[in-house]
C-alpha cells in the first residue's frame, strides 16, 4: 500500500509545481486619424470654415487617443500622399478616423474631392466636367484606403460645403441634355 500513497503524491507533482501563465494585457489598438480641411481654392470660391472646424476636429481626436495627420490646402498628390501615409501606418487592430472638409465633385454619380488646384466647372456652360476625374481624389479612394488596412473599427466624415450658388453641398459636373 505505501507504494500507491507514493506514487500518487509524484503524479500530482508537476501540476501543483507549474504556475500559470502570467496575464499579458493586450496592447489597446493603435487610434489613427486623417484631417484634411481645404479652404483657399484656386478656381473656386475660399470656405473659410474648413480649416477651423478641422482643427477643432484634430484637437478633438488627439484628446480622445488618437495619432492625427493633418492636411491643410492641398493639391490633388499631396492629398493622395496624405491618404497613401495615412494607411501606411494602419494595421489590422487600428482604429481609424478620417475627416474631409472642402468641395466635392460629382461626375456620372462618382464623388470626387476637390483639392484646391483643381480648375473644376462649377456650370454647365464651362467645356471640360470630365476634368474632376484628372484633378479630384475620388472619395471612395478615402473609402477603399480605410477598407485595405482592414481596421477593427473605421469611419470617415465628409464635410461638404454648398457648391456656390447652390443649396446642396456638390458641383454637378455633367453636360446638360442637349436640346433637339
């Protein structure tokens, strides 16, 4: 019998001698967000509220945790480089947050952002609507960064102001129908 008491207590051994695994807490997911305001445009009307209520927008952002990039009056590749630096740093685990505020350009119902070098029609009377497509970012490009980064929560907000003369906050860039 003294052998079986023995040989129990060695069995139970190795599980009474093994301390568990120490917790690790996981890393909180990386907060990145993308600020771009444009406010002083070439061809169209300034919106000078762009660049404040961004600001207010990046400082917001920062205080709640996260990394801002910010872009203020940018041509058509410094907005693509903003956007290609901005899902650069994405990983799968981030959260990600982007705010556009400035024009956009609907061309054959594509919206398009609108840097402030690009030369837009903004009526039906001007010769070249298809110019958005060559000078604007289109927004599903803002989209479709934020969709590759694969993120574990994204969102984006487009702050569109009114086109001029307009109520509604884009540029109809599309010939009108022809008269017979």
């Amino acid at each position: 019998m003294k052998a079986i008491r023995l040989s129990i207590p060695l069995l139970l051994l190795p599980l009474i001698n093994v301390a568990p695994a120490p917790v690790v807490a996981a890393d909180p997911p990386l907060r990145l967000a993308l600020v771009i305001a444009n406010s002083t445009y070439q061809a169209l009307p300034p919106l000078p509220q762009c660049s404040p209520a961004a600001r207010n927008m990046a400082a917001a952002l920062k205080d709640a945790g996260f990394e801002v990039s910010e872009a203020y009056d940018v041509a058509n590749a410094a907005m693509n480089a903003a956007l290609a630096s901005f899902v650069r740093k994405a990983s799968p685990q981030s959260v990600l947050m982007a705010y556009y505020c400035g024009y956009l350009a609907v061309f054959h119902d594509r919206p398009f952002l609108v840097p402030v070098s690009a030369l837009v029609p903004v009526s039906a009377e001007l010769t070249a609507p298809d110019r958005i497509m060559t000078e604007g970012v289109a927004a599903s490009a803002l989209i479709n960064v934020m969709i590759r980064a694969d993120p574990h929560q994204g969102l984006a907000i487009l702050d569109v102001a009114p086109a001029p003369g307009k109520s509604d906050p884009v540029i109809e860039t599309t010939f009108p129908a022809a008269n017979p």
